[in-house]
C-alpha cells in the first residue's frame, strides 16, 4: 500500500476531525501518503482529492464538524457515478479506502468495494450511535454532554416558572441520545422511537408526579419518538388533558451534532483510526472498526449496516425507579 484514501459522508459529528488527524498521522507513520476527499463521495466522483502530511493536520482535534466537508451524494447512488468514483481511484493510484460515517456511508462503501475490489475500512462516526458492532459511535459522547448541559439549563427555568417543558433531542430511529440524556438530566419521562410507552401512561406519571409535589417536569422526545407525535403536538395533548400545567417546548437541533469532541470521543478516535490503517496494510476489507468491551474490534461492513443496536432495557427501568 502507498496511497490510502479518506472520506466523511453522511451527518457530521464531533470527533470527526480527529478520526481525520487519526488516518493522516498513521499513514505517516507507515510512510503511507494520506489523501483527503472533499465533500463525501461526491468529491470522489469529482476527483476532489488533496495530498495530505501529518502537520496538515495540526489544530483540528479539539475542533467540531470536518475539514473534509460532508455531503449525501445522490451521484454515488448510480452505477455512472461510481464508474466516475473510480476513474479517479485509479487515476492516483489509490490502494485503499477509509468511509467516515454512519451505515448510508458504509453501505456506499460496500456497493463501491463490489463493483470495483477496492479495500475499504468503515469508521463509524454519528451522534445517534445507532451502528450495531460498536458500544459506542465517535460523537454520541460529546453530543450526551451537549444535551445535559442543554438541559440543565432548561430545568432552571422550568423550575423558576414552575413549568413542563417538552425537550426533543436527535434520533430519528433511535433512541440512545434521548433514554442516556434522561437519565442523565433527571427527565421525568423519556419517549423513544423504540418503545411505544403509550399517552396514558405519560399522562399518569406527569400526573403523579404533581401529586407528590413536583412543581416543574423535564420530558425528553426523541425525533422519531413511537407516539408518531410531534414534540408541538405532544405538548397541545398534554396541555388539552392534564389542565394546571403550563407547558413549554424547545427543540434542541443541530447544536447537538457541533462542538468540541470530549476526551471520550478524541481518544476513540484516534484509537479506530490506527486500526483503520492496520487493518488496510493487512490486506483486509469490508470491515468496520468498532469498540467492544474496550478494545478496538472488527465486524463486516453488512453486518454493521443491517444489524440493530437494541435500548438497553435496564435503562427504561432506571429511568422509571428514578422519576417516582
Ligand atoms: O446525525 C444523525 C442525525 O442527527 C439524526 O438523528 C437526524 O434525524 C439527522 O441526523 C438530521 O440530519 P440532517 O438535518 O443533516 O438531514
């Protein structure tokens, strides 16, 4: 191997910059050249490469989004696209492929390492930590720490008010970011897209919770909470049949997916991006780096993409035990 490849496709997160920074300095050290690819695969259709050393990437580990830039590439969805994808692989002389991403960058990948035999190593890197082979997904850490202080800060106001606040945090099919940041942040209920905890039930504990003189409650919702209400819409049914609340809602949004990395994710970073170059100059292929009782493993790129990363049930019940 001389030349090894990188890409950052999909939604960013923090920690991709170190993933980054990771690559280029282990390339370094195994005298590899390092080649940045703007904007996701469409820099890869595009010839949209920069030579990199390892000072290219001095002062990005503390820093949020990517240098690379990030994009959804409808190009790449085509066969044309990736005929183009490849041109430019060979062209300069690329021997390997690092996909920085969440499971659409890794099955681009895949299709991409079918079609034309080019090694490719998945990191994955997404704040909703939904990619099954590792416990954790670089960003989902920092983003944790992001909502908590978030919320946090909403609690002294709600409790100032004496107000029910209805706090949607990121997780379009999954709920970690909002069952971890719950808990984290005292939430007296958590909806998640996994669970259909029912608005009854809802309704009970809000009310239950007032009984036992409570005087301001935190909900947590995640995007694509199993209720298939909106956070508005949740808020105008709980206000329609629990009267005595004034209620409020915040969307938390993008800021979850900005900032600097915690140390957590800098470090899991750096790790997942050694072994992404040692796992290329062992001539492997279609795997991707993950974490698993602390140590830096492996796990086919399909089986990534297809398999589910369950809740962990014992938090539901946390959460429950400690909302009383
Ligand atoms: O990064 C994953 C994610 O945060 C999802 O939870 C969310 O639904 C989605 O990205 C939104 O991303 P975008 O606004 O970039 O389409």
């Amino acid at each position: 191997m001389k030349k090894i490849a990188f890409l950052t496709s999909g939604g960013d997160a923090p920690g991709m910059n170190a993933v980054i920074r990771s690559v280029v300095r282990s390339c370094a050290y195994h005298n590899i050249i390092p080649v940045g690819i703007y904007n996701g695969f469409d820099g890869l259709i595009k010839g949209d490469f920069i030579e990199m050393n390892a000072r290219s990437v001095k002062g990005i580990l503390n820093k949020g989004g990517t240098i690379l830039k990030t994009a959804r590439s409808e190009e790449f969805r085509t066969k044309d696209g990736r005929k183009k994808a490849y041109e430019n692989v060979k062209k300069q002389d690329i021997d390997g492929l690092i996909v920085i991403g969440g499971d659409g960058t890794f099955t681009g990948g895949l299709v991409f390492h079918n079609e034309f035999k080019i090694p490719i190593i998945g990191i994955p890197v997404t704040i909703d930590n939904d990619i099954f082979g590792t416990s954790h997904t670089i960003g989902y850490d920092t983003a944790l720490n992001t909502v908590v202080e978030v919320i946090d800060k909403i609690r002294d106001t709600a409790s100032s008010h004496n107000r029910l606040f209805f706090i949607e945090v990121m997780g379009r099919d999954a709920g970690h970011i909002a069952l971890n940041t719950g808990i984290g942040a005292g939430a007296e209920e958590i909806l998640i897209p996994e669970e259909d905890l029912g608005l009854e039930r809802l309704i009970e504990s809000l009310k239950r919770s007032k009984a036992t003189g409570k005087s301001s409650s935190i909900v947590v919702v995640a995007e694509g909470d199993k209720s298939g209400k909106s956070v508005f819409e949740l808020k105008d049914y709980v206000e329609e049949h629990l009267p005595g609340y004034e209620a409020r809602v915040s969307v938390l949004g993008h800021l979850q997916r900005g900032g600097s990395p915690s140390c957590f994710d800098r470090v899991l970073a750096s790790r997942m991006g050694v072994k992404a170059v040692d796992s290329l100059l062992e001539n492997k292929t279609n795997l991707m780096v993950g974490l698993s009782d602390g140590l830096i493993k492996l796990t086919p790129l399909d089986k990534a993409i297809k398999g589910n990363t369950n809740i962990n049930k014992e938090l539901l019940r946390v959460s429950d035990i400690m909302s009383i």
